[in-house]
C-alpha cells in the first residue's frame, strides 16, 4: 500500500518525524500501543515503531534517527524524502504489546528507543515511571509531548552529568504484578535483564524491543563456515549474520530480527560468538547463537547450517 508523506519535523539535528497518510485517503487500520510499520523505498526495507496515541486513524507517526553507519536507509528518508513523496507501507504489526500489569509499570528508553514507550504513556492511563537513558539533555527528543501525559512520572538519565545509570537502583526488587518494558541498544537490554534477573524479576515480567543488528566498535569481519551448506561467506560488521545467509539462500528459521525470540538460533560448532541476544539462557549460548545480533570474535565461525 502507498502512503503520502504529509509533514516532516525535526527534532534536533539528527531526528526527524515523518507523518504519513493512505495515499488514496482511505482510514488507517487500528494499531495498538508497542506497534510497528514496515516502510519500502529506495533499497531499504525499515520497520519504524508508530508514535502517538493508539488508534489514530488519520495519520501515522514516525521517528527517525539519521544513522552515520548502517546500512543508508536512515541516510535516505532525512535526505532524500520530502513532503509530497510517496512510499510503500505494511503493518502496523506488533511483537511488543502492552499487557496491563497489577503493580507497577516501568518504561526504559534509551536513546531513540523512547519511539514505542510514547505509544505507551498514552495507552497506560494509570501512574507509571519513564526512565530515559540519554548521553545528554539536547538528546531527550519527544519530552515535550510526553511531559503533558497524565500520570506520567518522567525519569532522564543523562550519562554526560551522571555517568552510567544505575540499572538495579532504577528497576528495584520485584514485587508481584510489576512489569517493565525496555527499548534501545542491545547492550543496554543485556545489562537490563542481567539486573532484573539478579533482583528476581521473573522473566514474564521483562519485556524487551531492540533496535537489532548494529556493529559495535570493535567488530571485526568475520568468516562464516557452513558445514551443512559448504559454504564460506564474508559478512561485514553492519550487515548481520542472519542477513548474509538470507542473501545467500541459506534456509534459516528467524522471526523478530532483533534477538528476543529465539527463532534464529544456531548451533555453534568452532569460534567464540559474542552474544547480544536477550533470550537464551546460558546453556544454549554455550551450543549456540542469534545469528540475527550476535557477532563473534576474530577468527573463523562454523555454523552447523
């Protein structure tokens, strides 16, 4: 389906909000808070959380931070897309829904991550914590409008005055019907469900949303073997592993794209994977691994595909 852009607005240097519109004017299909579109242009294919209130029937929102790396489609919408451009769209999906909780509810943001808890503020209508983990004060894009919500109490963390937030300080021990919902980089949801796990957060309880495959500094590339397929491929770090199979015509199960479901998992049978996953348990790290955010160390990596 083809969608109009009707606004562009900056929040800041690198984050844009593009709104967009059916182009034959026909009324948006119903979303729920933690929902998400998948946008076609150009090359790219980019799934984008929807901001705003739920339900908006009229015009979808979305936010886009301009990616120096990656692999360009940041780059293209800031540069190359303006009012009046047309695109294509599906959705709106949601693989991070909003489940009332008893106790209390927690949103974590970090960074650019604060896209889908918008969505949430507006839906929860009860009291709830907004931690937004930030390197600095002009970063805390969106807080105005999230600061008009009722029952909102709005937490930044800004590691440029503080430092590293305290994780456990932030989430406290669990108490029964307490839940959290979590976005942004993928070490910032390790570091997450390793304190939460330590303070007995069962893991119904933790809800993550990543921002999936991003090469950390670091990543060196990597030589894949494939025993099952007798292939080697060259994966470069930005590209995922997931996405060098896909693009090799490998078979391989995956689901979520961002290392929450497990549906990529891959036995590991030489090299030494660096895990950014958030939902294998240390037995099936020590087999295995995400190959849709993980990465592994210098050296050869043999996949049992």
């Amino acid at each position: 389906m083809r969608y109009l852009i009707t606004d562009i607005i900056a929040h800041g240097d690198t984050v844009k909000e593009f709104r967009l519109r059916r182009q034959d004017g026909a009324p948006l299909a119903p979303w729920q808070a933690g929902a998400h579109v998948t946008l076609r242009f150009g090359d790219f294919e980019n799934s984008y959380s929807l901001i705003g209130e739920p339900g908006d029937a009229k015009t979808y929102r979305i936010v886009v931070q301009r990616e120096a790396g990656g692999k360009g489609g940041s780059r293209f919408l800031h540069d190359a897309m303006a009012v009046g451009a047309t695109l294509e769209l599906s959705g709106p999906f949601n693989t991070f829904p909003l489940v009332p909780a008893t106790g209390r509810t927690l949103l974590i943001a970090g960074g650019i991550g604060i896209t889908p808890m918008l969505s949430m503020a507006h839906a929860l209508g009860r009291p709830f914590e907004l931690h937004y983990l930030a390197h600095s004060r002009e970063r805390l894009v969106l807080l105005d409008e999230l600061q008009v919500i009722a029952h909102a109490t709005i937490v930044p963390h800004l590691s440029q005055e503080t430092g590293r937030a305290d994780l456990a300080a932030l989430l406290g021990p669990y108490r029964d019907g307490d839940a959290f919902y979590a976005c942004g980089p993928a070490a910032l949801l390790q570091a997450l469900a390793q304190a939460a796990t330590a303070l007995g957060w069962p893991a119904q309880a933790m809800h993550f949303e990543s921002f999936g495959a991003r090469a950390q500094q670091g990543d060196a590339p990597l030589t894949v073997e494939l025993t099952l397929s007798q292939l080697t491929l060259d994966v470069q770090p930005g590209t995922s592993i997931l996405d060098a199979l896909i693009a090799a015509d490998v078979f391989v199960s995956y689901d979520c794209k961002r290392g929450e479901c497990g549906n990529c998992y891959t036995p590991v049978l030489a090299g030494e994977p660096l895990h950014r996953d958030v939902c294998l348990t240390p037995a099936m790290r020590s087999q295995g691994m995400c190959t849709c955010v993980s990465w592994a160390q210098p050296g050869r990596l043999v996949l049992e595909l």
